[in-house]
C-alpha cells in the first residue's frame, strides 16, 4: 500500500514540472517569418556598334608557281649544286649535264659553218667576175645564171650551218639545268652518275614560289550577289576593283585573321550541281614561308556593315521551349522577361535584332539565381566592346602588309566589330 502510494506521488510531481515548463516556455516570443534580401545582379545597358558583315569559309593555299625541272638533253648527271630544301633565285644552276659531246657538237657546228662561209666567198667571187663579162658577151647568159645561183646557194648554206651552230649551243646551254624562277627546291629525284634524257627520267626537282601564295575558296550563290552588290567599283562604276576587296586569313592554330591579302581570281561560272563559285585571293607569304600549299586554312570575306547594332553577353541570353530571352530590371528593380531574336555572333557577344531597347538594363550576371516578378537589387557596369578583327570594304591604295604573328593588329576604338554573313 505504501508503494503505491509513492508512485502516484512520483507521477503527480512530474505532471506538475511539465506544467511549469510549459508555462515558462509560453512566455517566450513567436518567430515570425522574414523575406530574404533581394539578390543582387550585374547590369549593363547592350553596346550600340557598327558591325562589319563577312563570309567566312575554308578553303586551301595553292603555289602561285610550280616548275618541274625537267633534263632537256640527254646525258649523263655530273653535279648537283644544290641542298634539298634550299631557296633559289630564277637562273640558279642546279644541275650539270655531261658537256663533252654538246662541245663537240658545237665545235662541228662551227667548222661545218666556217666550210660554208668559205663556199660562199668563192661562189660570191665567180658571179661578180662574170657580171662584166656577160655584159661584153664573153660568157653565156645561161653560164652567168649557174654562177648567181651558185651564190645564192651558198647563202642558204650558212643560213643552214647557222642554225645547225645555234641549236649546238643551245643544246650545250641545257647541259646547265637552271631554275626558270625564284623559290624553294625540292628533294632530288635523280643522283649524279645516272642517265638522264627525253624520257621518264627527265624529272629532277620541283622548284615552287611561295610568295605569295594563293587560297582558294567557294561561297554560295546569294553570297556571291551580296559580294557583287556591295563591292567596291572603279570611278565610273564599271568592274569591281580586285585590289579593294580585302580577303583574310587565318591557319588552322590560329584565333585571328591577321594575314591580309586581296582578291584575285574568281572562276567562270556558278557550279550548277553545288550552287557555290569559286574565289582565289592572294596573299604575301614572305620568308620564312610559314604557309605552304595544301594547307586547309580559313577565309573571311567583309560584305558590309550593320548600323548601330546592339550587342549583348552571350552568357546573359536564356533559352527554354520558348526560345531565347534576356531578363530586364526595369524602373522598379523588377525583373521582366524579354523575348528577342537573335543575330550574329561578334567573340563572345550575340547581336539582338529584335527585342531589346538601347535603355534596357540587362542582366550580365546572376541570371541563375532570379526569375521574373522577383525583386533585385542592381549593381551597372558597362560593357566593353569586343575586338575589331577587320575592316569591310576596305579601299586604301595602298598594299596590304603581311602578319606573321598570331595576335595580329589590336583593335581600333573606330574599327567595327565583326559579324558572319548570314
């Protein structure tokens, strides 16, 4: 009895101590919920810029020339004077022919013509003493016609003994094989001490001219129009002028287009099968020659220029199953969504055709952490103007400089940026 007793006391003390703490807890603030700071994002008004409209397409360098040096006489190989590789300048001597039977050649070329200039002075001797003897009646007039044709003869046979000499000396000259023009040799394809001639193995080198070199290119049919619309002209609006139509290159590790060169050659027709045209430009390719033929490299065009384009980050544009758009805080720090279109890529910039305003804010960075209705707080900074890379339709007089660096030239606060061509 008394057990019982003590345990409801136990239960009746412990009821009473979960009362107090409850009252004591009671007396204790409500928390209260509080709406988080607004996040704060980066926003910039969009740049407002000229952009210089090109093509941009691959194409591959080509030599401006290439010699296959051939043997024009037969012979044997005596001397090669030259390293594979090397640079050559146009009368060069590359390699040397056997000359022995060539001098003895020349030298019965010039005995057999000395024969007849002796011929000749004998027959000349003989008409002139029978022209007064004819007069006089002392001789035949048919004795005086054998004798003058006799001369006449004799002058055809030095013209003969001549030319038989002038083809000995020349085929003596090609015992020197020479280059016809300047630029690098390659391997040789014949040793000394072999038999070379009017056959298959004729072939001894390849000479080629490196600068400049060629880059040709196809564009397509409505590239072509625009080129021809847009492209600089004479004075009396005839022709496009080559020289002014700037063409620019880059290599395959290059980022930039800082070889210049101009337009060249353009093919006869439009290929009926692709619907593209070809184009060649030249470009100075001085030594060391960094660019050789065969090279796949890239081609930009300039066609034009867009007026006060706006350009945006391409970080700050979105895109969902609506398509693209740009947040804007508008006057009230909220944010609105605007859907745009977009044009040209220009680095890391996109060209925003419709859609956008020169005053709107746009949001460059925080995009990730806000939606639209939510209230932001700003922090402006401007936008820096992407590189210029060309100039369009650029029409100086004066020639193009070749680039041998990848950074090439730097931007020109006046330069317009770049854009593809559609």
């Amino acid at each position: 009895m008394w057990e019982r007793s003590q345990w409801t006391q136990r239960r009746l003390c412990l009821l009473l101590l979960g009362l107090a703490a409850g009252s004591l807890s009671g007396c204790q603030p409500r928390v209260q919920f509080a709406p988080p700071p607004p996040v704060t994002v980066t926003v910039s008004q969009p740049l407002s810029q000229d952009i210089a409209v090109y093509i941009e397409e691959r194409g591959v360098t080509e030599a401006v020339e290439t010699v296959e040096i051939r043997a024009r006489v037969e012979g044997y190989l005596e001397e090669i004077h030259f390293q594979d590789g090397q640079e050559v300048k146009a009368g060069d001597v590359l390699f040397v022919i056997d000359r022995k039977p060539f001098e003895a050649d020349r030298n019965n070329a010039v005995a057999a013509l000395r024969v007849a200039q002796a011929e000749k002075a004998d027959a000349e001797a003989k008409y002139r003493r029978a022209l007064p003897l004819a007069e006089k009646k002392a001789i035949s007039q048919e004795e005086l016609v054998e004798k003058a044709a006799a001369y006449e003869v004799s002058q055809a046979v030095i013209e003969a003994r001549q030319a038989d000499l002038d083809r000995a000396e020349l085929e003596l000259s090609y015992t020197e094989v020479k280059s016809p023009i300047d630029g690098r040799v390659g391997a040789r394809l014949i040793d000394a001490g072999n038999f070379v001639g009017r056959s298959m193995t004729n072939h001894l080198t390849t000479v080629i001219r490196y600068d400049p070199i060629y880059a040709t290119f196809n564009i397509s049919e409505r590239e072509l129009l625009g080129l021809i619309r847009r492209g600089p002209r004479s004075d009396g609006g005839g022709e496009l002028e080559k020289e002014k139509i700037r063409f620019y290159m880059a290599l395959e590790d290059e980022t930039t287009f800082s070889r210049v060169g101009h337009f060249d050659y353009a093919d006869l027709g439009v290929e009926s099968a692709t619907g593209t045209f070809r184009l060649r430009g030249v470009f100075p390719n001085p030594p060391p020659s960094t660019i050789t033929p065969g090279m796949t490299v890239r081609i930009r065009v300039p066609t034009g220029v867009i007026q006060g384009a706006l350009l945006v980050p391409e970080a700050a544009i979105g895109a969902d199953q609506r398509g693209r758009y740009l947040l804007i805080v508008n006057a009230e720090d909220r944010v609105e969504r605007r859907d745009v279109s977009l044009g040209r890529k220009v680095g890391s910039m996109q060209v925003v055709d419709a859609g956008l305003k020169s005053d709107d804010w746009v949001i460059v960075e925080g995009i990730q952490f806000v939606r639209q209705g939510s209230i932001v707080r700003r922090e402006s900074r401007p936008l820096s103007p992407p590189p210029a890379e060309i100039t369009p339709l650029d029409t100086s007089e004066t020639e193009p400089a070749s680039a041998e660096t990848e950074s090439g030239p730097g931007p020109s606060a006046n330069s317009p940026a770049t854009a593809d061509q559609p």
